[in-house]
C-alpha cells in the first residue's frame, strides 16, 4: 500500500517504546526476529542506534522486514552540498561578542529539503561523535524520487514555515510550525512539502544535526513523575510501504557520511519495509502538549526548566545538546523581573524563534532569524524589554501566541563562512544594549 493521504496518517504513542507494526497482517514473524524464511519472503534487517552492548535501557534498535534489504544499491558518486558544512572550523577567529541573524530570504530558493540546508554554525566534530551542528533549511520543492540518509547524526527538525510530509523506512511523519521531528542516525528519509505543492508559500526551519549521544527526555528529580514533555505525547509512524508505481521508476540515495556528500542510484524504493519492530523509530511531538514549570512566587527561574530532549556528555548535568523551548505559559512572579535576565552562561546558546515575539527581544529578533551567544558572552533583555518589564504593573500575564527555542551545548560554536559572510547577519545586533545607561542612585 502506498503511505496514508495526510488525513489517514496514525501514529503509535510514546518515546523510546518497544513498537511492532506491520503494513501487511501476518508480516511480523511470531517467537524471533530472523527465521529461516521470514513472512512473505520478506528480507529481516536489523538497524542498531547504539552499540550491541549497551545497557539495556538505553540499547535503541529496530527489525525490519522489507521487500529488498539496504544492500542493494548503485555504486556511490561523490555528491556536492556546498552550505552543509560538518563539525567546526577552529581555524576562525570568532570575536566573543554576541550574534544575529535576520530571517534567511525565501524569495530565490530552488532546492529541496537536503539541497536547500544550511550549516549556520557547528561545534565539536561527527568522528569524535560529540558536538551539534546549528542549521537552517530553505525549500521549495519535494524530494520525489530523492531520498537521504545521514550517517554523521541524528537530525532535530523545527518548522517554522509550512509543513512537512517525512517518508521514512518506518512510515510517514507530518510534522507543521509548532510540532518538531526526531530522525535517527541511518534512518533513510525524504521529505515533501505539501504547503508548497498546494501553492501556499516555500517552506523554512531549523535543524540541530546531533554527532553525540542520543537525544533522550531528561531526569525530573524534584519536579517528580510528571511534566515538561511527557513521554506518551511522542508519536512514532506505523509501517508503510511504497508499491505500484510508487515502488519502481529508481531513486537517488544521498547519504551523508564523514562530512561529505555521496549519491547511488537505486531500482527500487527504499521505503519498502512492509513491517518492523524494535525503539529506535522517528517521532514527532507537538510543543503544545509540554507542561511549563514555573515559578508561583518569585524570580524567574532557569531556562532549563523549559528541557524538551537532552543529549548527555560525559560530564553529568552538561549536555553534549539540549532541546529548550520557551512556549506560551503564564508569568505570575512577584517583585521580580519577568523576563530572562543578563547572564553569562557556561554553556553556548543557538536561539531561533518560530512565531511571534520573543520576551526578552520583542523588537530585532524576528521568526525564522537566530542569534548566538557563546560561552561567557555577555546577553540578556534588549533596552526596550529592560525598561518595559522595570516598570510594568506585576498581575498575572499570559505569554502567548509565541514559540522560541535554543540548542544549548557545552561546546562553543563556530558560524559557517555562509552565515559570517551572509546578507542576513545582523551587524547592529550589540547597539540593542547601547541605551543601558549607568542609573546608579546612592
């Protein structure tokens, strides 16, 4: 059968669960994963998301049985994608100041969702396995025949402009502004943008391409058993599989790996597994469904209390990567300062906004821009939110209508030659705090 019509699409709920889904009644085999001969004559193949050997709660694999396995395909050919760029160049010389991006321009886009990506800023390095890169995507069209694997990371994906239709091995994900997508490592994937098939605009979002430990939901400690994203809000596809005339007519495998972009041809569909079974699966989770924590008396408390996913290091409590989101919530604080206030963070902060306004920048930071303030670099509320927040009337307020997010990692970030060199950086971002006067009264 061919993948559900958007308005058929079901899901399975929860994160990190043990799924089993067949497209085809009778296609799982009963009692083991690799019989001799599997159901239907279909291929077992099995993807491992973490090593054989790790421990059982965090071991993340699927089987899948599939009409022809992985292995067959075309030889590889070098395949050129100049503005995703892998890990960071430490041979830039990237002043400690703060960074802004003005929305990247849709108006000349041709590319799809591969071709059009972006690489904004990156740290650590994809052999090492540690560090994230911070991209953007700019689309127009859908990857029809074309679909991609990526062996560097698993890609963190956030609209903020039309929709998309994710194809993978496990079945279809549609994922809008508001919503995200978690695609692992090795996962084969296309995505089509329905929005702009229908004649309603080019597509944008932002993507944190993770080299490190895999993203998880965090401890809660005190907060307790419930809040911030919880599990069964997480939605994994059910098994599809291209067939007719959507399972012929040869494909285009782009596989990232290394770093550097490769091309195969292919006969078939890879989007052809009829069944599978296993906790390693995209997933989707609209941010609507996360559970603010926030303060009922005074202070404005630390971000992380806004945590979607993290992705540990080796360092307890100082992620390789954490998911921070800063949805609409209710401010009632007392006697305090609403807004974020000026720090200095251990950490690095890639900040992007979907919709609306962010708080502590109502004015410059606009959705689709980003801004970046590394390790130690001084940043906080703009003079207009400082002035407006010191003197506003303190009764509860609704933040809504608003949706900003950061990658936070302990790895400082290094901009691409594109975003240093691109049209939308924000050379003026600093005078936002010019107007801070000394106001010093004894």
């Amino acid at each position: 059968m061919n993948p559900a019509s958007a308005g058929e699409l079901r899901y399975q709920s929860g994160f990190g669960n043990e799924h089993a889904t067949e497209a085809v009644a009778g296609a799982l085999p009963k009692g083991r994963n690799s019989p001799q001969r599997a159901p239907f004559d279909l291929y077992p193949e099995l993807i491992s998301g973490t090593a054989f050997t790790a421990p059982r709660h965090e071991n993340r694999r699927t089987w899948m049985y599939r009409r022809q396995p992985s292995v067959v395909s075309g030889r590889y050919a070098p395949h050129v994608q100049a503005h995703w760029a892998t890990g960071a160049d430490r041979s830039v010389a990237l002043p400690p100041e703060p960074m802004r991006w003005h929305p990247l321009p849709l108006a000349s886009v041709d590319a799809d969702f591969v071709d059009g990506m972006h690489t904004l800023a990156a740290n650590g390095d994809a052999e090492a396995q540690v560090g994230i890169g911070a991209l953007m995507y700019l689309a127009n069209r859908s990857m029809d025949r074309r679909a991609f694997v990526n062996a560097d990371g698993e890609l963190l994906v956030v609209p903020q402009q039309g929709r998309l239709r994710i194809t993978t091995e496990m079945g279809v994900l549609e994922v809008k502004p508001g919503e995200i997508a978690l695609l692992p490592r090795g996962v084969v994937f296309k995505v089509a943008l329905p929005d702009s098939e229908e004649g309603k605009g080019l597509s944008r979002g932002y993507v944190c391409e993770n080299y490190g430990a895999q993203f998880r939901l965090p401890e809660l400690g005190p907060i307790g058993s419930n809040g911030l994203a919880n599990a069964r809000d997480f939605l994994a596809p059910v098994a599809a599989f291209e067939e007719g005339e959507g399972a012929g007519g040869g494909y285009e495998l782009i596989k990232k790996s290394g770093g550097r972009f490769w091309r195969a041809p292919m006969k078939q569909s890879p989007f052809n597994v009829v069944a599978w079974h296993g906790n390693l699966t995209p997933v989707k989770y609209d941010t609507a469904n996360f559970m603010t924590i926030g303060s009922i008396s005074f202070d404005h408390p630390d971000p992380s209390i806004f945590t979607v996913l993290t992705s540990p290091s080796d360092t307890p409590g100082t992620a390789n990567c954490d998911f921070v989101i800063f949805p609409p919530r209710w401010l009632v604080m007392e006697d305090t300062f609403r807004p974020p206030w000026y720090h200095r963070n251990l950490m690095s902060e890639f900040m992007g906004l979907v919709l609306g306004e962010y708080d502590a920048k109502p004015g410059g930071f606009k959705p689709g821009g980003a801004s970046l303030h590394n390790c130690m670099v001084p940043h906080g509320p703009d003079e207009e939110a400082f002035e407006k927040a010191s003197h506003s009337t303190l009764q509860p307020q609704k933040l809504d209508n608003t949706l900003a997010f950061m990658f936070e990692s302990r790895y400082r970030f290094i901009p691409t030659p594109f975003a240093l060199q691109s049209a939308a950086l924000d050379t003026d971002y600093a005078d936002c705090w010019a107007g801070l006067k000394d106001k010093y009264q004894p």
